[in-house]
C-alpha cells in the first residue's frame, strides 16, 4: 500500500482539524477538545475538504482511493500523530504551571 496519497489527503484536509480543535479546546477543556480532535476533527476535515476542494477527489478515485478508505487512514493518521504531540504537549504544561486545575 502506497502511503503518499493518504499523507497527502491528510495535509489537506489538516488545517480544518486543526481549527476544529483549536475551537474545541476554546469551548471546553483542554481533554475534551483533544477527545473531539482525534475523533469528531476527522469528520470536520473530510467535510471540509468536500465543501472547499471537492474537484480534488478525482486525483484519488483515479488511483483507486474512495472516499471511506481515505476517511479511514485518515483517522489512523490523525491518532498516531495527534497522541504523542499532545501527550508532549501536555508533560510541558504540566512541567510548568503544575496542577490542571483552575481553582
């Protein structure tokens, strides 16, 4: 299985995960949006990339990818990337403002 295609699918459809996660971490706690990042923010990205760049998809239906297979990888992708990054991101949090609390 060639992974170029689902890299590249990924990187595009990035900047709306990101965003949703971004707004997610915003609206609720910082658990809850990495919860919604790795789960809903794929969902967010693949409708995305269907409303903005929905020509796109021929590149793909022509080495043989459909839709459910990229929405797949994807989100396979998106959880081996987003677990370390956030788990490195929330040691250094932890390192330097201590408790997760607020009050």
């Amino acid at each position: 299985m060639n992974i170029r295609p689902y890299w590249q699918y990924y990187k595009d459809i990035f900047p709306f995960i990101a965003g949703f996660g971004m707004i997610c971490c915003i609206a609720t706690s910082v658990l809850w949006g990495f919860g919604l990042f790795c789960t809903l923010g794929v969902l967010f990205g693949f409708f995305g990339f269907q409303v903005f760049k929905n020509d796109q998809h021929y590149f793909y239906y022509n080495l043989g990818i459909t839709k459910w297979k990229l929405l797949k990888v994807s989100f396979i992708i998106n959880l081996l990337v987003g677990v370390p990054i956030f788990s490195f991101l929330l040691i250094s949090f932890y390192f330097f403002f201590g408790s997760f609390t607020i009050t």
